[in-house]
C-alpha cells in the first residue's frame, strides 16, 4: 500500500472540501492515513486530526473494518480501569499474603 497526498486531495476536491483525512485499508489488516489541507495553514491544521486518527486505529480505539472481535475494541476509559482493577487484586492479594504472615508470628509469639 503507498497512498499518497494526491489521493486525499482528490478526495477532498470530490467532495468539495477544503480539507481532508483520508484512510485506507488492504486485504492483510495494514492502514494509512493522509491528509490534505487547500493552504499551508490548513494542512497544518488538520494533521493533528490525521495523526490522532492514525494513533486511535494503531492503539485499537478505534477498530479497523471486518474485525468483528466485540471486546477487541474498548474505549480508553475502559482500558484504565480493567488496569485499575488488576492492580487492586494485586495489592489485595499482597495484603492477604502479609496478614497470613503476621498471624503465624503473631502465634509463635
């Protein structure tokens, strides 16, 4: 796959926009993003907007067409506190592990 600035100024004219984002898909799961802006200014303007788009795909935010894994796809809330929740049963299970030991010295004591 090799898209092209082009390619997204040529969808942009087609739609009569001034500016553009333009992502593509192929057959083996790969993507890429471009973008076009009319003048200098927008063109800067709008590649945050690429570059977010790219990083949401890329980190599994946002999910790429014909994956139909329901989960796969989790708002990054979500993400943080499944983290969250693992990290308490960590320190939950830490702290069990510690009474149990304490109780055993407590006993030869």
């Amino acid at each position: 796959m090799n898209p092209k600035v082009i390619h997204a100024q040529r969808a942009c004219e087609a739609a009569k926009a001034r500016q553009a984002v333009v992502v593509w898909f192929d057959e083996a799961g790969q993507f890429a993003v471009a973008s076009y802006g009319e003048t200098k200014a927008e063109c800067t303007a709008v590649k945050p907007v690429c570059n977010a788009i790219h990083d949401a795909i890329h980190e599994g935010i946002l999910p790429c067409p014909g994956d139909h894994l329901a989960d796969h796809y989790r708002s990054k809330r979500a993400l943080e506190m499944e983290s969250l929740q693992d990290e308490r049963a960590a320190w939950q299970q830490r702290a069990e592990a510690a009474e149990k030991r304490l109780a055993a010295v407590a006993m030869l004591v």
